[in-house]
C-alpha cells in the first residue's frame, strides 16, 4: 500500500504519525507507520529515562518531516500489535537512508527473504560513513543524555515565581484540546520540563475520552478546535510565557508565542474558543486583543455564537451628564442636558453592605469608603455615560437597572473603587462592562496588594451619633459647636431649601441643619402632599448645590425638635441663605435674621431679589408693596449729615466708612497706646483660644501694627483665624500666632468702621461684568478725601450715603453716586422709600438724565447697547 501524507508528529526517529486529508465531518485520519529495517534510540517518560541521543535523533526527524507532505509506503504489518512498518520518500529520497547517514538511527538486521526490498548496500555503506565520521548517535564527544522531568520536582508556585514571564523556548508535543496542550520547556539551565499548560485567556470546547472514572465528553466544536491547533502547533517550535499556577496546582496558564501568530486570538476569531475570565486578567499584552476577536466571531455568529443575540443597552446609550446624588458605593444618580435624572449602577461592580445600625447611632466601614470614594470624585461633575446593559426587574430590584460604565475624563470611576478593594467585580458572561476585563486586572491587582477589603488588617469602622435625635441631645452639643466656630461638615441630603441632614466627619455625629435668618417654602415631603409655591424650586436650587458638597457651618441656636440653627457657606464664600434669597428662594426671618452677625448680607439680598421681582415677589401686587412702604409725604425730609472719610472699599456700591468727630482722634491716641503695650506684654496664655464674634488685638500683615478686630471664623486646619478690622473694615485670614486678648482698657471706645452702600444706585459687584472697573473709579473719587455723607436710609446697621466731596461738589446734583451713574458704572434706583419722596424727585431726575448721557455714549454697562432699560422701573 503507497499513497501521500502530511507528516502530523514524530514519536522517535523511527516512528511517525501520518495524517490524511480533512473531512467533511470531523479531522483527517491518522496512522502510525514505523521505518523498517531501521532502529533508533526511544524517548522516556515519567517512568523511564532517555535513551542516548533520543531527543536529538527525534528532533532531527521532527525538523526535517513534520507539517510536509510526503509519499509513504507500507510494507507489513505486525499482526500481533497491529503496527505498521514501511517507507517514507522526502522529495524522492528515503528517509530511512537520510537518518543512517546523519548517524541518528542504525540498520537493522536484514533477513535474506526481505533483501530484494531493500538496498542492503547503500544502508550499510550509510552506517559506515557516519561511523567514520562520528555523527549523531556514533560520537563519543558527548553522552547523547539530556537531563528531562516529566514530572514538576517541588512546588509548582516556586516554579512559576522563577520563570514568570519569561519566554521559554518550548516544543508542543501534544494536543489535549484547544486550548490545553503538553509542553517541553527548555529551561535557562539547558534541562528540559514538561508540563501540561493551559492557554490563558481562552477556553476551548473539551475532549475527555479515556480517563479514569470519568465519563467520556466530547463538547461540540472540540475536535475541529483541537485539529486547528494541531495543525498549527504540534510539534513546532514556540515559546512559552508562564503565567499562573491551575487551580489543582500540577498544571501551568500561560501564553504561547509563535511567529505566524497568536494562536489563542486565532482560535477566539474563529468561534473555537470564548474568552475565559478567570485567566483573561494574566494575558501577556492584556485583554484587549482577545475581547475584539470575540468580538468579531459574536458579529459573525460563527460556530460557539451562531446562536448569539446581542443584548439591548437601553435608550440613549451614550451621554454626557452631571452627577446629581451617590446613593450607594455603586450605585449613582446623574442629571442629563435636559435636567431629567436617571438612577445607574455601576457595571459589573459590587459595593460592601452597611455593617450595623444600632439605637442612636450608625456604623459602617467600606461601604462608607466605597461611597466617599465616589463622592469626592464625581458630585457635581461632568461625566461620560456609556450604559452597557440593563438589568431586568427582580425580587431585589423591582424595576429594571441601567448599569453603565461612568468615567471622568478618561478615569473609569469603577476600575479605581476596584483597585482601592472597595468594590468586587461581579462576574457574568452576558451582562458586561466594556472594560470589564480591567475590572478583572484590578480587582487581582488589589487582592495581590492587600488593598482595602482585601486587607489582612481589621475592617475599618465609622460610627456616627445622632445628635438632633432629641432636643435634649442637641442641647448637649450645642456649646461645643458654638465655641467650635465654623465647623467642617457634608451634606447627606437636602430635605427643602433651609433643612439639611449633616455628617461632620471630625466629631464622628450627624445633624439636622436649618438655615437661620430665612423662610423658605416648603417642599412636598410624601406623596400626595402639596407644596407650597417655589417649595420645589427651592429645594432644587439648593440640592444641586449642596447636595453631597463639603460645606462649612456656624452654629447660633436650637430649634424645639433638636435641629440646629446656624449659617452655611459653600466654597468658604457663599452663604447659602443669602443665595437663596437672591434667587427669591426664600424671605427674610425677621427676628432671626437680625440676632445674626450676617443680617446685612441677607436683607441685601433679599432687597437684590425684590428689586429684580425673582420667583416668589414676581407675583407680588405692587400697590400692596406701595402700601406697605408709603412714604408719608406730610413730613419734611430729615436727612443726616456725616464727614467720614472711606476706609475699605469692597465693591463699588459696598464699603465702609469712619465717621471725622471726636472718636477719630481717640482712635489714633488708642491705637499708639495698644502697640506700646503688646510691645511690652507677654504672648496670649496657650490655653486660651479666639472664639467666633470676639474682639481681639491683631497684627495686621501689611504693616506689623497691632489693631482691633473681630474673629469671623476659626480655620483649624491652617491654624489661623479670619478677622474683621473693626475700625476699618478690611478683613484678612492671619496665623493664631498674631491674635491675642483684647485688653479690657481698649474696648470702651465705640467701633469705627460702619457699614455703608450707596444710595440711589446699583453698582456692579466685583465678580459682575464692570466690577472691577467701578470700584477702581471709586476708589479713585474717594481715595485719600474727607467726604461729607448724607445719610438717606439706615437699614440693619447699614447706612445708606450720598457721597459729596466739598472740593468739586459745588451742587446737590453734584455727587459721587452721579459721577459713577455717569460713567456707566451705576444704573438708577427709583423704588426706594427715600427715592420716592417728593422731596428728593429733582435728585432722582438728574440721575435718569446722567443715565441718559451714558447710554448715548455707550460708555461701561452701555457698552453693547442698553440692556438694562426696565431697571429704573422693575426695581425696589
């Protein structure tokens, strides 16, 4: 029998496995032919060691037949084993000569009846030459013994932490299916190991045939997967990078690596194989590669996906949005570019539970990291949206889940709370994050580092006191945070517009807040309840400002449940309440805002809000505001007149002034007095500590003199203090190393600096377009002057003035207020008490025509045209 074969291994120099032509149904059919009239040394196995020159012999035949197609012939059969022996033809040649001659096999011997299919002569005239010339298994320059383990010796661990990572030269000496195959390593000191290694990344279909106690499983697709390996990688030469140890310790994951390519992402694009994820995160070179073949054979349907659906991601796949709220550490809600909000989980990832909950108190651990972790890096920010699948509704969650991938920037949100061990990835085949497998990386990474839950360490615990749980409580609280000043504090959630549940972090407790000074409109709290009108406005405008934020707080009082009382400031700088009243959110509370140090900063911006008629005033009938505030025209106008000389300016409408009489000149004699005492006194007591709303002496920077001045809050962090210079009016932040007592001798003279604004006219705050190019033109007009201030309206310790300087103000109609309406810094107020009065109407008239003038020459505000027509009608 003759025919044409593809040469699939070499067992020994002698023996090989002949592969026919594919079928139709399944892989080609095999035979092993053994050469006749020809012996070479065999390889040994875990029982038996190589024979001399074995492996070498072998790898001559294996280099010279496997993968080629050759021309065989059998000339008997073995009827006891069954084996057959014949002849193999490489390009007309006998192989069987070609290994006699290369001295890697030796002849035979011949009988007398078999002689006439054989040239006797030409075989041993073959032998005789190698012998001569010493080659393979004829030479005594080497002992033809390799040192081979065809068992691991000691611990496969040590094993993998020494050659990790490391190509290995290796050969494939068999194919147990697709993706599992049993290796020869050559290792660094020239021994050789086998090895059964497991392709990482990939799981192919299984073939189990033949092994004990096991029933036989032949998965669909297995053969034609083990068949494509084998055609490729039986017996070639690779290398081999070393991964992980298997789960039974005896066997090796790991990467194999071939010039024509990687046979794993042949096998994924092929529909051979499916990403494995337990191996996928130790790929040499990453995922990436594997999930777009897979990716590619899922589009195509082929073979292990010919019956794949792809799944539905849900409306508006991908957007940008901003995060609104962090319900859970894995659960957020963002708001679109339309303001709709939409409740997501985060793909693929699994946040800790809360650990306990006792009487009066809470206790958490990393759910609470998990949470602040996401907290401080995504409330309020813009992010990217991608929804990777949705979660059906179920007994846990009654409605169906969005869960998505959310990054900033190019930072997923979800691979950091898995590398800082505070998520695990919840780990699926359908439903999937598009970076599911840097979950998987990052999520070993923690592990192997120790991070967070994955800690030896014992869990963290945070535990919070209610202090608001009665009022009893909170009185108990209440002096602390009084002396404590501004205090740190996160809001957890905004119940209306002035009510807020607190954590503050340092003292370990929770609060329920309130706003003082205002009254904001109610919100509905439960289904079914009404609100009143702008309650749900109010409680929008604040939640998507402080919901979640760090915040600032200054506790003042109690309320009869145990909520606490007090101001808030978002950013160090805005005042919450003050906010909320310039957006017409909220109405002034008259008795608490005037036992509050800030009542001037509310009832101006209550007054902002009035004059702009905003949200809760645009409905307000004008004839009862006239009443409420009718001018009583029977009487004479009673103005005050004040020489004062301006000492701070703090925009161009808002400064404050020292009023020239007697107190000035005991003002400049208390002040030399203060700096030769602390010249001559000792250094503040250690103990003693400014509280919020005292007077102390400060050490000014700019000059290093010693002033009076009230503290406006405490900042531990830094330890400084932010104070008032009460004499002047100027503010600065100053280590607590220049604060010390104010001696009593020194507090008996009245304070100097008083608060005042223009009157008649709204200047631009420095913030404001124009701000800053008005109080430079006022600090210009009153820079280094003596005025003379008329004081048209006192409100809440803040003076309303016309300011005149005698030198160029030669008229009534002549006053600062003008000059700065002429300009174009200043537009015009004409609902006020004052300006109403009959008796200032020809001082109001001449501002409208300065107003006029500035609007012709487009000059400042005017620049781009009058946008601001309706403000001399629509305000006050």
């Amino acid at each position: 029998m003759s025919g044409k074969a593809t040469i699939k291994s070499v067992l020994s120099a002698d023996m090989v496995v002949l592969s026919g032509r594919p079928r139709p149904g399944g892989p080609p059919a095999t035979r092993t032919l053994g050469l006749n009239y020809i012996q070479a040394p065999k390889l040994g196995n875990k029982d038996r060691a190589d024979e001399p020159f074995a492996f070498e012999a072998r790898n001559y035949l294996r280099k010279l037949l496997v993968g080629k197609e050759v021309m065989f012939r059998v000339d008997y059969t073995v009827p006891s084993t069954g084996r057959e022996y014949g002849a193999i033809f490489l390009n007309q040649e006998n192989v069987a000569h070609t290994l006699v001659r290369e001295g890697w096999a030796d002849v035979r011997e011949i009988r007398a009846s078999d002689a006439e299919n054989v040239d006797v002569e030409a075989l041993y005239s073959y032998k005789a030459e190698a012998q001569a010339a010493k080659r393979g298994i004829w030479a005594d320059s080497a002992s033809g013994i390799r040192k081979a383990h065809y068992n691991l010796e000691g611990d496969a661990e040590s094993f993998l932490e020494k050659h990790k990572g490391k190509p290995l030269q290796a050969i494939i000496e068999s194919i147990r299916d697709g993706s599992t195959v049993r290796a020869c390593l050559t290792l660094p000191n020239d021994e050789y190991q086998y090895i059964t290694l497991m392709i990482s990344g990939i799981r192919a279909p299984v073939i189990r045939q033949g092994i004990a106690n096991t029933e036989d499983l032949v998965e669909p697709f297995a053969e034609e997967a083990k068949f494509f390996v084998e055609s490729r990688l039986l017996q070639r030469e690779v290398r081999v990078i070393l991964e992980m140890v298997g789960q039974n310790g005896n066997n090796f994951f790991g990467s194999i690596q071939h010039p024509a390519g990687n046979i794993a992402e042949a096998l994924v694009a092929q529909g051979l194989a499916k990403v494995a994820d337990w191996s996928i995160t130790h790929v040499t070179g990453g995922p990436a590669a594997l999930r777009a073949a897979e990716r590619k054979a899922q589009a195509s349907k082929v073979r292990l996906w010919q019956a794949h659906v792809e799944k539905s991601k849900g409306k508006d796949n991908e957007f940008d949005a901003t995060v609104a709220r962090i319900m859970t550490g894995d659960t957020v809600i963002v708001r679109n570019a339309k303001g709709q909000e939409r409740k997501l989980r985060l793909s693929n990832i699994k946040a800790p539970m809360r650990l306990a909950q006792q009487k009066g108190a809470e206790i958490a651990s990393f759910d609470w990291e998990a949470k602040e972790f996401l907290r401080k890096r995504l409330i309020g920010k813009n992010v990217h949206i991608t929804i990777d699948y949705v979660k059906p509704p179920s007994d846990q969650f009654p409605e169906s889940t969005e869960c998505a991938t959310v990054k900033v920037g190019e930072i997923n949100v979800a691979e950091q709370l898995v590398l800082k061990g505070l998520a695990d990835v919840i780990k699926s085949r359908e439903d999937r994050s598009q970076f599911y497998d840097q979950l998987l990386v990052a999520e070993v990474k923690a592990k192997e580092e120790g991070k967070g839950k994955h800690s030896a360490k014992e869990p963290p615990k945070y535990k919070w006191s209610d202090a608001s749980e009665n009022a009893a409580k909170a009185k108990q609280f209440l002096p602390f945070f009084q002396r404590g000043g501004r205090t740190q504090a996160i809001v957890e959630y905004v119940a209306n517009g002035s009510r807020f549940k607190l954590i503050i972090p340092k003292e370990n407790c929770k609060m329920t807040f309130v706003l003082g000074g205002v009254r904001c409109p109610r919100a509905a709290g439960r289904p079914g309840e009404k609100a009143e009108p702008f309650g749900a406005e109010a409680l929008d405008f604040v939640a998507r400002r402080c919901q979640q934020r760090e915040v600032e707080i200054e506790i003042e009082s109690l309320d009869k449940t145990g909520g606490f009382i007090g101001s808030m400031w978002l950013n160090k700088t805005d005042n919450v309440a003050a906010l909320l009243l310039e957006e017409g959110l909220a109405s002034i509370h008259s008795y608490s805002a005037d036992q509050s140090k800030h009542s001037g900063l509310l009832y101006s911006a209550e007054r902002t809000a009035k004059q702009e008629r905003k949200n809760i005033w645009t409905n307000e009938d004008p004839n009862a505001v006239q009443e409420e505030e009718e001018v009583d025209t029977s009487k004479p106008i009673k103005k005050e007149y004040l020489d004062v000389v301006v000492s701070e300016i703090v925009s161009g409408g808002h400064f404050y002034v020292q009023v020239i009489n007697q107190n000035i000149q005991g003002l400049e004699k208390m002040m030399a007095d203060l700096g030769i005492h602390h010249k001559n006194a000792s250094s503040a007591p250690e103990s003693w500590k400014p509280r919020n709303g005292e007077i102390v002496s400060a050490k000014f920077t700019e000059d290093n003199q010693w002033y009076r001045a009230k503290v406006i809050r405490s900042v531990p962090e830094s330890k400084s203090v932010e104070v008032l210079y009460v004499d002047y009016g100027n503010s600065e932040t100053i280590p607590l190393t220049r604060v010390v007592p104010l001696p009593s001798q020194f507090s008996s003279l009245p304070q100097q600096a008083q608060e005042a604004v223009l009157s008649y006219v709204k200047v631009p705050e420095i913030k404001d377009d124009y701000g800053v190019e008005a109080a430079t033109r006022f600090r210009d007009l009153v820079g280094g002057r003596q005025l003379v201030g008329v004081v048209e309206q006192r409100e809440h310790n803040v003076m309303h003035l016309t300011l005149y300087d005698p030198n160029v103000s030669q008229d009534p109609d002549r006053s600062l207020n003008a000059e700065l309406v002429r300009d174009g810094l200043a537009t015009v107020f004409v609902k006020s008490r004052y300006a109403r009065h009959p008796g200032n109407q020809a001082l109001v008239s001449k501002f409208q025509e300065s107003t006029a003038l500035a609007k012709r020459e487009r000059l400042n505000l005017f620049e781009y045209g009058d946008n601001t027509a309706d403000d001399e009608d629509s305000r006050y």
